[in-house]
C-alpha cells in the first residue's frame, strides 16, 4: 500500500484529492469583504443612532446576525428581505404570545426560541438569527407595541443597507423581495 492510499483510506477520502482540502467556498475577493463590512458597520452604527434619537435601543444581538447574513450570505434565502423581516417579527411575536401564556423566564425563553423556528417555517420565512429575539422577548418582558415597531424599522433599515452594499459590491440583492 502507497503513502497517499494509507492517508486516504484512513480518513475516508479515497478518489477525493488530500485529506486536508477544504469543500468550503473560495475566500471573497479583499473588496468584497471590505464592502460587505462596511455595510454591517453602517447598519448597526444606524440602528444605534435612531435608538438614541429615539430613546429606545434598536440594536440588539440579533439584528447583527441578521446584517451579516444581508450582506455576507445575500444568495441564501435566510438573508432576503422577507426572512430578515417577516422572521423578525414572526419570532417577536412568539415570544409575546409564549411571555402571555407562560411568564417572564428562563424556561419560557427557551419555549419561544423553539416555537419561533415553527412558525418562521410554517410561515415560510425562516431567519436563524429571529429565533434569539424570541427568546429576549420572552426573557426581559418588553413593552409589545413599540418592540414590535423599533423591530420593523430596524429591520427595514438592515435591508435598505444591505441593498445598498450588495449593489455596491455588484451582488443581486435581494434575489426576491416577498
């Protein structure tokens, strides 16, 4: 037996090139990544700017999350305007509705961040990241009908961000809109 077939037979990559290759996709080009960043930045730097003049925090973690797949996953259907939106407030609204029946807690936190992936899926608006705001929700009790309207608007503004820093880097963005 050869060197090359010992390694490749004891890692299970006979006829797949070295072990050690990577499957991932090809590293984005320094502008890319550099536009991509920038735009995230911009985003988040804006929520928190129409928090302060607001009074009321807009940016909370996963709105970042959700930034990141607008501008550096922006194919994905999990980065797209009606995900990043209706998933949002899909999810803030589970956890209102697991806060009414079950209380301010721990345990409904982790109820609404479970039941938030059902019904963004049902709905057909996953968003990986809108599952943690269900669980904020349900864990700090906030008032619903501003939550619900800074979230809008927060969202709004990551996706007209992001549809700017998309163009900017030449990506299609959105890929659809709802």
């Amino acid at each position: 037996m050869t060197r090359s077939q010992d390694v490749a037979g004891a890692h299970g990559a006979a006829g797949r090139g070295n072990w050690w290759a990577t499957q991932a996709p090809p590293r984005p080009k320094p502008s890319t990544v550099l536009i991509a960043t920038a735009a995230s930045v911009a985003a988040l730097v804006a929520l928190v700017a129409v928090g302060r003049l607001t009074g009321e925090p807009l940016l909370i973690p996963p709105l970042a999350a959700s930034m990141a797949l607008v501008v550096g996953a922006s194919n994905l259907p999990l980065g797209q305007p009606r995900n990043v939106i209706g998933g949002q407030l899909v999810s803030a609204a589970t956890g209102f509705v697991v806060l009414a029946v079950l209380g301010q807690g721990q345990w409904s936190a982790a109820i609404a961040g479970g039941l938030a992936l059902g019904a963004m899926m049902l709905l057909r608006v996953p968003h990986s990241p809108a599952a943690a705001t269900a669980v904020i929700v349900a864990a700090t009790a906030p008032r619903v009908v501003s939550f619900l309207a800074l979230l809008a608007v927060a969202t709004v503004i990551l996706v007209l961000v992001g549809l700017v820093g998309n163009r900017v880097n030449k990506q299609q963005y959105p890929k659809y809109w709802w």
